[in-house]
C-alpha cells in the first residue's frame, strides 16, 4: 500500500481474486506409466533368462521367457492392427520386435510354444502338480510340457499316438476272431464295419 508524508495511506489496496486450479486427473496416465514399466521389467527378466538358457534350463526361466514373449505378442498386435497372432503383418511386428528385445536367435516355433506356455500357465502348473517330482524335473522346455499337457487334459491323459496303437491292437484282434467264426457268423460282423465305414465317411463329408 501507499503511503503519504504523513504516513496516511492513500488508495486502496491492491487485492486479487483468487485462482482456482482444477485438480489433475494424472490417475489413467500414471497406471498407464506403470503398466509400462511393468512389461520393460517383464521383458528384460525374460530376455535374461533366454541369454542364461543355452548353459542351464529351468522350467521357471522358460516361464519367464514367456512372459516376456507375451508381451512382445500384445505390442505387436497392437502395431499390425491384427486381430489374431497370425499374418503377414503381424508376423513382421512380432520378428521386429523380438530381433530389437534380444530373442532374435529363438526359433518362431519355439517362440509360439513358449507364449502357449505362458497364457497356459495356471492350467499346465495345476497339471505339473499332478506328476511326480522326477516327471517335473525332466520336463523343462515348452514345448515337452505343452505337449504333455495338451495330451492329458485333452485326450483323458493319452496322446493320440496311444489311442491309434490300441485301435490298431485291437482291430487286429477283431480280424483274427472274425477269422475263426463260420461264414454266416462272420458276415454280420463285417456288415457292421462296413455300416460303421460309411457313417464315419458321411459324417466326415
């Protein structure tokens, strides 16, 4: 304020309104940093884990490595505008990114089935559970534990190769007994394989 000579204060003082901010709403931009930073971390453990794997395997570091794939995955979805992992411009994302994250060496086959592994892993360890610690130890890469895996939850614990050795034993059984039945007792077994033949080829069509 501003005073006279007599020390009287002349004017008004000079007074400003207040100014209000809007508080920021940084809460989206900042998950969004963390997720970020999160997938970085997820990545370099991965790609860690993929440079030790040549001296020593470990069903945990292949688990890492998947983690670190399966964002390399979601990145190049992202980038191709794919839908599904599949296609030519996918395809190139994902090789881009996995030649500048260190996984250039890795086979895409090896690649696919470690990604498997990972957004399977729930499921595969709750499998791996069930086995015995020597099975567990000797199944180590992705795709030996896909593999099994696959087979027992989804051929009741069989590969396919399993059940085609049985049906073979057993189709060689049934010829061998037919073969020892008279003509006329034959013949209706034989008509039931062919009426079998044909609705297999009918619904196969």
């Amino acid at each position: 304020m501003a005073l006279n000579d007599l020390g009287e204060q002349i004017g008004r003082p000079v007074t400003l309104p207040p100014l209000k901010l809007l508080p920021i709403d940084d809460v989206a931009e900042r998950r969004e940093l963390a997720e970020r930073l999160a997938q970085e971390r997820t990545v370099r453990v991965g790609r860690d884990a993929w440079i030790k794997i040549a001296n020593c395997q470990s069903f945990d570091q292949w688990r890492k490595i998947g983690a670190a794939l399966s964002v390399g995955k979601q990145h190049a979805l992202k980038v191709s505008g794919a839908s599904e992992p599949w296609g030519r411009n996918y395809t190139h994302a994902f090789s881009r990114w996995a030649k500048a994250r260190g996984f250039k060496n890795m086979a895409a086959s090896v690649r696919s089935v470690a990604i498997e592994l990972y957004e399977n892993l729930p499921a595969i360890e709750a499998w791996r559970a069930t086995l015995s610690e020597k099975q567990r130890r000797s199944l180590i890469h992705p795709l030996s534990n896909v593999r099994r895996w696959r087979a027992a939850t989804t051929y009741g614990g069989k590969s396919p190769a399993d059940y085609k050795m049985e049906a073979v034993a057993a189709w060689k059984k049934f010829v061998s007994c037919v073969a020892m039945l008279p003509t006329d007792q034959a013949a209706p077994l034989w008509q039931m394989v062919y009426q079998t033949k044909a609705m297999s080829d009918a619904a196969a069509a």
